[in-house]
C-alpha cells in the first residue's frame, strides 16, 4: 500500500510500480485532501483511520505500508494505532524526529500560515508552468520526465474536491503542532521497517532517519543516493530494489 507525500497523488508511485514484479499486489490511492479524494483533509491519525478502512473495504487483511514525507508519518500512525494490521513499513524520505525547518513553522502559523499556504496554490503552479515553458524554449525541446521535478510538480497541482491550499495547511499545522505525539509513538511500532533516506535531501535530513531507526525496534537505515527528497519519482528502480529485497527477507521462514 503506497502513501504518497505533501503535495502528491498516487501517480507518484508509478514508477515505482512499473518495476517491481507483477506477483506483488500493490495499491495505491489519493490521500484525503487530494486529487480524487472527496474527504477533507485530516490529521495523521485522521489518515490512518481512512486507510485502515481502505484496506477493509479492499479485503486486505495485512499489509506493508511504503510511505513517502508525510505519508511516511500516515504508514506510523497506522502501524501503531493497528499493528496487526501492519506487516511492515517501507519509510521513504519520511518525516520523524528533527524534520521541522522555519519553512514549515511560517505555514503553521496563525495569521502567516494562511496567506502562505493561499498564495502557494493559487499563484505558485501558474508561475511555475511559465517556468516550465521558458526553459523548454530556451532548449528548444520538451523537457524529459522529471528533468525538473519540483517545477513539473507544482505545475501540475490541483485540487478536484475542495481548495488544496487547505490541504496544505491542515497537514503543516498538524505535523508543527503533534509531531511529538508521532515521536511518541513510535514504542508502539513493531512492525519490520526500512527506512530509505538520501543524504543530499533538503528536506528531510539523514538525523530524521536515524533517529527514526533509535525510535522504532526493528528497523534499518538504507542510505539511497541519488533523488534528493522525491526518491520515489527521482530514483524508482532504487526504492522498488529495496522494497523487493525487504520483501524477500520477509518471505522467509525467520523473515
């Protein structure tokens, strides 16, 4: 069960997807807020609880949650609300302990958090779809996929139910507010984990992820170089390795 960022959609994953092996089920879906999905964007443990429920009306009684950034935060939250239903997590660029910068203070804040946040999703993509243009012509040729993903990303945002600038605002307020609640959290995960993290990330530094691993029982760091903060579409043959070679050991009598 893939879980996609701030800001992001399913589609992120696929990448991803194409290469792992087809005997692999994989699921991936809109978090709330997002894209198709028609519920309002929620808490961590508001995104927990509605996946729980995805996984129910799926008929998936277990699974391994690969979460990116925030979902990351969703994948936890799940795993130790119902650790039963949670047999492993692939943490990828995942937010944790020490992810905050002053960035993410401003767009929580009571007055500056909304101007922000409305001024990112109403100006932002139209700017960075001029953006895009004006390096295509200066190059005289399309440009390849992800060849500059942050410009491609925000280009592309948009909001099919409800404003996103909302959605933005409602996640950034809650991982300034309770990512202590998170921290502590974390006892309670017992399920296998990997955690996948580039040193050259600008958003997410290699301390989250350590610190990730001192808080969780049974995990493990992977350094992945290359991708920065969006390994999912920047470097998916390495995160689609890594989660094939986890899955492998979990296959395994003692996995």
């Amino acid at each position: 069960m893939f879980l996609h960022g701030q800001p992001g959609a399913a589609s992120d994953w696929a990448d991803v997807v194409e290469v792992l092996p087809p005997a692999l089920r994989t699921v991936a879906f809109d978090r709330p807020g997002y894209r198709s999905n028609p519920r309002p964007p929620g808490t961590l443990e508001d995104n927990a609880r509605w996946l729980l429920a995805e996984l129910d009306a799926a008929g998936i009684r277990d699974a391994v949650l690969v979460g990116h950034s925030y979902g990351g935060g969703v994948a936890l939250t799940a795993a130790a609300l119902a650790p039963h239903r949670v047999r492993a997590l692939v943490l990828v660029a995942s937010v944790g302990p020490h992810c905050l910068d002053g960035w993410d203070r401003l767009l929580a804040a009571p007055i500056a958090g909304p101007v922000c946040a409305v001024a990112a999703w109403w100006l932002t993509p139209g700017f960075a779809r001029q953006r895009v243009a004006r390096i295509e012509r200066q190059r005289g040729r399309r440009l390849e996929p992800n060849e500059f993903l942050n410009w491609e990303s925000w280009g592309s945002a948009r909001h099919e139910h409800g404003a996103m600038w909302r959605t933005f605002l409602t996640e950034q307020r809650e991982l300034v507010r309770h990512l202590d609640q998170l921290e502590a959290r974390l006892p309670l995960v017992t399920a296998p984990t990997v955690i996948l993290s580039d040193p050259t990330d600008k958003m997410i530094p290699m301390a989250t992820a350590y610190a990730l691993q001192e808080g969780l029982a049974h995990s493990r760091v992977v350094p992945v170089i290359g991708g920065g903060h969006n390994l999912p579409r920047r470097n998916p043959a390495a995160v689609a390795s890594e989660i094939v070679r986890f899955y492998d050991v979990l296959e395994q009598p003692n996995g």
